[in-house]
C-alpha cells in the first residue's frame, strides 16, 4: 500500500523523537567514542532525508518550503553512500540545532495537514 504525504512527513518528527530518546546524556566525547549510539543518529537521518526525498516527488512546493530541505537529503545521501566522509562532531551539532528547527517547521506542516484534511 503506497504511502501518503503526511506519512512521510510524520517520519520525520518521529526520527527526531527518537534522536531525542537516544542522545538523551550524551556528551560530545560518548557521541565519537559509542559507535552503537552514532549508528542510531545516523539511521534517524538517514529516514529523515529519505522521507523528505518522498515529500519532494510528491509536492515539490512543500518540500521546498522546508528550510534546508535539499541539503538534508544531501546529507543523508551522503550517510548512505560515503560514510568514511562524516564529522562526528558536525552530526552532533545538528542534533542540536537543525533537528529542533526542522521538527518545529513540520510539526507545524503536519497541524496544518490535519486541519485541512
């Protein structure tokens, strides 16, 4: 069964509610030292650009009014493909502040889903 719009845009508050879950105590030096935790951020990333990628064949407008949209499916194409390329200490850092931006920007997309539907 194929997945709709707001599907794939509810993956992406649900990844970072997971990163949330996971980073959750976690120092900058644990971050670099527990491959096992730096694995599951960048699992979370992974879906979240691949579900943005989603968003953008299937509305164009929306995906474009994401900030940063086209450089977080950049950045999971680069999870994905070459990984040996990836600072840990710049995984981190968006953890920290692109997550929050972006999950505010589409739970806000998401009530406006849900209210016009």
């Amino acid at each position: 069964m194929a997945r709709d719009l707001s599907a794939y845009l509810q993956d992406i508050p649900d990844a970072c509610n997971s990163t949330e879950d996971v980073m959750s105590g976690i120092s900058l030096e644990d971050y670099r030292n527990k491959r096992a935790v730096r694995s599951a951020i960048e699992r979370e990333f992974i879906i979240i650009g691949k579900a943005l990628r989603r968003v953008s064949f299937l509305d164009e407008t929306l995906f474009s009014s994401i900030s940063n949209s086209r450089a977080i499916v950049d950045f999971r194409n680069l999870l994905a493909h070459d990984y040996g390329a990836i600072d840990d200490d710049a995984v981190f850092g968006l953890v920290y502040s692109d997550l929050i931006v972006l999950k505010a920007e589409v739970g806000e997309l998401l009530d406006s889903w849900h209210d016009a539907n």
